[in-house]
C-alpha cells in the first residue's frame, strides 16, 4: 500500500509540472483571467488560445497573426518579468488609414483611434539576440520590424522565425541614408530595392515605409509610390535605454501611438539587453493603461 500512494504521488507531482500547474512560489502565482464576454474557454477553464500547441492552426502556439497581446499564458509574462496585457480590441472593419487608387502615399506618426492602444515599431536589424526571438514567441505581442538591407545582410536568417511568428515585415532602404540628401530616382533605388530584397529572403512584399531618421520630401513621397508603399510610417514616441522620449510637452501615450524602437545590443544600451529594454518598453506601455496592437492591421 505505500509504495502504491508513492507511485501516485510521484506521478501527480510529473502531471502538475507538465501542466504548468506547480508553482515553487504560491504567493507568485496570478489570479485566474475571467474569459472575455464571448471568449471560448478550454474544460479547465483556461481561455482558449492561452496554451501552446491547443491551436489546429498553429500547432506551436508561436503566431501573433491570429493571437492577440495577453493570449500568452501568464507564466510566459512572468519569465520576463511581466503582467499580462489586455486583449486589444478586434480590428476595425475599414481600415483608418488607406492610400486611395492614385493618391499620394499617406506620412502617419500614429492611427486615427479612440481605442486605448499602441503600436511597436523596431528599426535597422543591427542587434541579433536571439533570447529576443524567443521572447516574442512567449509574449504573442505584436511588433513591425522596418528593416535595411546593410544592418541584416550578415544574417538574413536571424529574422525568419520573427516573419514566421506573424510579425510585420517592412521597409527601411537598402543602405541607410538620408534621403532627402538624394535625388527621386536615387530615393526609388533605395526603396524599391530593398522591397525586392526582403519580398526575395521572406516571401513577403513589405507594404509599409520608414525613412531613415525620419527624413523624407515630396521626392520620397513620390519614389515611395511607385514601390508599392501604402503608408509613410513616423513616429510619436521612441524607446531609448530606460525611458520612452516623448514629441508631446504632457509625456504621455495617447490612443493610436506608433512606437520607435530599435534593433539593438548591450554596447548601444549601456551594457543592456535587447530583452531588457523591450520588457522595460512593455511596462511603459502597461503603466499607462495601453495596450499593444498590430500595425497591419489598421494600415
């Protein structure tokens, strides 16, 4: 008889870790999430989508196109020494913003919105971590990565199972430059070359635009256009080593904000991580009552 309540013991200590259910810290473990109004739940109760590999369509769980920020279980956000985010809203019907058949390329820092949300933008591809790749699997938050040819040609691959998770894949100019320093047809050079590039390694035409240091004319306008462009993409905040700097006198996120951020390492961040300063990022955007939304889906 004891050695039958041993076997059982030991195999129900095996079950809680393989569940996830067994925690060394019970004071660290979070309330259960109530379900949105409408939002499946599996038997246990857990709210669908909240488990790796319980998605017909996405066996790895590791997709943002179809999972929404704080689809991620909670234990994934406490790895990183985060909350869980709220759910964003769904995607609003018509897009807000949409360049029209013939018109001018729109130039946006931020989504026409009332909704209390964000958007996360990252440059270059100088940076390579790869605990960053991983982390965005955990997190299921959704990021746009504007990417030039120069900073990400030594190691196209790093980027792959980023495209692969569902994030965005957009244009950042082949080498770099200031564009308002070249000519239209140089400008096009910049552009339409680096879209061939990344529609080439990634299977995917990138549709969104960032000039390098936001600089751009009516020249980049033009060029952008005839590259397949559907928006310009600025900037009302950007991320630095610690803190968000901000355009606005008042400091503060408004709904519809785009985000700057950039690829990059401890010799850029002062002996910090690309992890540290996109989980400091996060907690910014959390402070303030947002939370994070994909681009593409509103552009």
């Amino acid at each position: 008889m004891k050695k039958k309540i041993a076997l059982w013991a030991a195999l129900t200590a095996v079950a809680l870790l393989v569940t996830g259910c067994a925690s060394e810290d019970p004071a660290a473990a979070p309330a259960p999430r109530t379900p949105a109004a409408g939002e499946a739940t599996s038997s246990a109760g857990d709210p669908a989508g909240d488990s790796a590999g319980d998605s017909a369509g996405d066996p790895a769980g590791d997709s943002v196109g179809d999972k929404a920020p704080g689809a991620a279980a909670p234990a994934a956000y406490r790895k990183w020494g985060l909350k869980p985010f709220a759910p964003p809203p769904a995607p609003p019907a018509t897009k807000p913003v949409v360049r029209r058949p013939g018109g001018p390329v729109p130039v946006i820092s931020d989504i026409p919105t009332t909704e209390k949300i964000v958007f996360i933008t990252i440059d270059d591809g100088a940076e390579k971590d790869p605990e960053f790749v991983t982390m965005m699997k955990d997190l299921k938050v959704p990021v746009t990565m504007f990417l030039t040819d120069a900073a990400i040609r030594a190691d196209y691959a790093y980027f792959a199972p980023l495209v692969a998770q569902g994030h965005g894949l957009a244009n950042h100019t082949l080498t770099h430059p200031n564009l308002r320093t070249l000519s239209r047809e140089a400008q096009r050079r910049e552009i339409c070359g680096q879209r061939t590039k990344l529609t080439q390694r990634y299977g995917t035409a990138p549709r969104l635009f960032r000039p390098p240091y936001g600089n751009w004319n009516e020249d980049t306008r033009a060029a952008a256009g005839t590259c397949g462009v559907d928006a310009i993409v600025l900037w009302r905040e950007s991320m630095q080593i610690k803190n968000m700097q901000y355009q606005r006198g008042d400091r503060k996120l408004r709904p519809g904000d785009i985000i700057l951020a950039h690829f990059r390492g401890p010799s850029e961040l002062k002996g910090r991580t690309m992890t540290e300063m996109t989980a400091t990022m996060l907690r910014r955007i959390q402070e303030q009552g947002f939370t994070v939304a994909r681009l593409e889906d509103y552009v």
